[in-house]
C-alpha cells in the first residue's frame, strides 16, 4: 500500500474513534445511584416465591437488579425461551413479564443478562455465524418486547465473553492475566470476532430500543478488570461497560474454612491496580461503566469478609460506579448463608457480607 493510501486509512481509523468518542459525550442515560444484587431468573418458580424474593430484597434497600437469563439450552438453568421448532416460548416471556411488573412495584429496576445464550455451552457462536443470527434474533425480540418498559434500564448482552471454539482453542487465560495477550489479527471478520458480534448485537438493540442502555464486557478471561487493556471502543450508541470485581481469587472463591485469608497490605494494592483498566478506558473514552459482578463465599466469614466488602464498594462509590452483588440466587455467594461447624448451612441477616451491603443500600432511600 503506497504512502498516500496510508494516510487515508489513518484519517478514516481517527475519524472513527472521534465519533464514537463524540456519541459517549452525547449519551445523557444516567446509570449512576444503582446498588443492587444479581437474581437468576428461573421461570419454573412460582410468582409467589418470587414476590418474596422481591419484598425481602426491597426490604434491604437495593433498588436494582442484573436479572441473569440463561438461554443456551445446552447449559445449566435454562429458562426454557425457546420452543421445541425453535420459536420463542411466550410462557416464559410472560412470567418475565409479571417478574418484571412485581419488581416495578417495588421500585426495583432491572437490567436483563444474558448469562448464557445459543452456542455457547458447545462454543458453536465462535465459529458458526448462524448462532450469531440466532442470537442477534433473541436480543432483537427481548429489546422490542421491553423497549417501552420503564423497569428494564437497559440490556446487558453478554455476559464474561471468553473465546474457545470446540477444540478449546482460543484466548490464553494466563496470557490475559499477566497483560501479554493481544487480540489475533487472524480472528477478525471470523465468527471469532468478538467486537463485531457485540457492535452487530448492539445495534440490533438500538433500531428497535433506541432509548435503553446497552451493556457491553471487554474480551478477555472471565470478565476481569485487565480486560480492558485488550478493549476497544464500539459502534454502539447509548453503551456502558461493565466489569466483575472477585480479586483476590484465591479469597473470594475459597472453597472451605481457613483455606484463605483477607491481607489486605497485600491484596488491596493489587486490586485498586486492576481496576485501574476499567478506569483508564472510562477516562479515555468518556464511556460509562458498572459493576456487574462482585462478591464472596460463605467461607470467608471471619476471614476479612467485612473488610474486602468495605474495600471494593467504597472503591465504587467513590468512583462513581453502581453495582450489583453476586448473588442473590446463588447459594455459594448468597449474602446471608453460612456453614456451620458441622457443615450445614443457615440463612442470617447478620452475615458480614449482607451487614455492609445493606449500610450501602441504605444511600438509596
């Protein structure tokens, strides 16, 4: 390519990345002031169990949540969205109708997750563009079934994007961790290429649903901070970015009493240096951003599960950022439980984990 083509594609890449600064500048959704919890949606529950859940969570203070979908059929959970040909089952849409209503009388607004989506449990949507359809065609019916609903904030469209095809080949975990990672030049224009799959989805919710936010993660490995350092802005309008917060892992993924402790001379220099990635993208783009995720099991009561919970949220306040704990609905991270000496669960309101979130929830009222 001679030098005066060279010059074109530069003027053209700088014009690109302006405009897409431009329309984060422009985009005047406010996501700030929302403390909540992540809820699995199970429509298989009864709606009366569900407005428990609901009255006991508003009771809290929280007045948001990341409702978690999971429509791969191939996965765990699955929220049964489809029909056996293939249509979309409107008895699950409509008890996520009457969820949706339950939870506006509460005063709870929601952004819906796709936890799991079409190809994903078989890594199929990495290498098949029809399961890019097929998804692109889900998110186009969920956005024109709730564009118009003032509970649904927005739609968080995928959720810890890590790319493994069949044969497990794809993004280095370790590689990501340790910041060496590069995006392959050799993935993009493939099914493999994550920014056009999001940029395409994206897109897809803003023709039909113009008005609601658009939920983005950065590629990566399991939604962690550094992803950001491999992230680029994209085409959408009215899009924010999310994380998930869960360093130090080996804390907050502890699987029995004792095995790991909060240090926090240690460990809190390296998580404000993770979330260092999402800022500096934020600053750098004028592009919004949330927590999605973030949270502890029941084994690290008493091991600085006070003290961490204090730590990150405050890091969010202080920054600016809403977020949502994991999880509601998810017995291992569930606020309230803990294990007994004998191994038996119990649920507590007076857990560490639930007594600093609900301090925080309080700022809502």
């Amino acid at each position: 390519m001679d030098r005066s083509k060279l010059m074109v594609a530069g003027i053209l890449s700088f014009l690109f990345l302006i405009s897409i600064k431009s329309s984060f500048a422009a985009n005047d959704l406010s996501f700030q002031n929302y403390r909540g919890i992540n809820v699995t949606f199970y429509p298989q529950h009864s709606l009366e169990s569900e407005a428990a859940d609901l009255d006991e969570i508003a009771g809290w203070g929280a007045n948001f949540l990341r409702l978690v979908l999971r429509t791969d059929p191939g996965a765990p959970s699955y929220c049964h969205s489809y029909n056996a040909d293939g249509s979309f089952n409107e008895d699950t849409f409509k008890k996520l109708d009457a969820f949706l209503d339950m939870a506006a009388k509460r005063k709870i607004h929601v952004i819906l997750d796709m936890h799991t989506f079409p190809g994903q449990s078989d890594n199929r949507i990495w290498e098949d563009y029809a399961y890019w359809d097929k998804f692109t065609d889900l998110w186009s019916f969920i956005a024109a079934r709730y564009k118009d609903n003032q509970t649904v904030l927005g739609f968080e469209i995928i959720n810890e994007p890590d790319l493994v095809d069949k044969e497990g080949q794809g993004s280095d975990p370790k590689q990501i961790l340790k910041g060496t990672w590069v995006f392959p030049s050799q993935w993009l224009n493939t099914p493999k290429d994550y920014f056009s799959l999001v940029e395409r989805i994206g897109q897809a919710i803003n023709k039909v649903a113009p008005d609601k936010i658009v939920v983005i993660p950065a590629v990566g490995e399991g939604g962690q901070p550094i992803n950001f350092k491999y992230m680029r802005p994209v085409n959408v309008q009215n899009v924010m970015y999310t994380f998930h917060m869960y360093i130090p892992h080996k804390f907050s993924d502890m699987k029995q009493v004792g095995s790991a402790a909060y240090n926090r001379d240690k460990d809190y220099p390296k998580m404000l240096k993770a979330m260092e990635y999402p800022k500096n993208f934020a600053q750098a783009y004028n592009a919004k951003m949330y927590v999605g995720e973030f949270g502890l099991t029941y084994y690290t009561e008493g091991m600085g599960a006070r003290q961490w919970m204090e730590d990150v949220i405050n890091y969010f306040e202080e920054n600016g950022l809403s977020w949502s704990y994991w999880s509601y609905s998810n017995k291992e991270r569930d606020p309230r439980v803990i294990v007994n000496p004998d191994g038996t669960f119990e649920n507590h309101e007076d857990t560490e984990r639930l007594s600093v979130l609900k301090e925080y929830w309080k700022k809502n009222q």
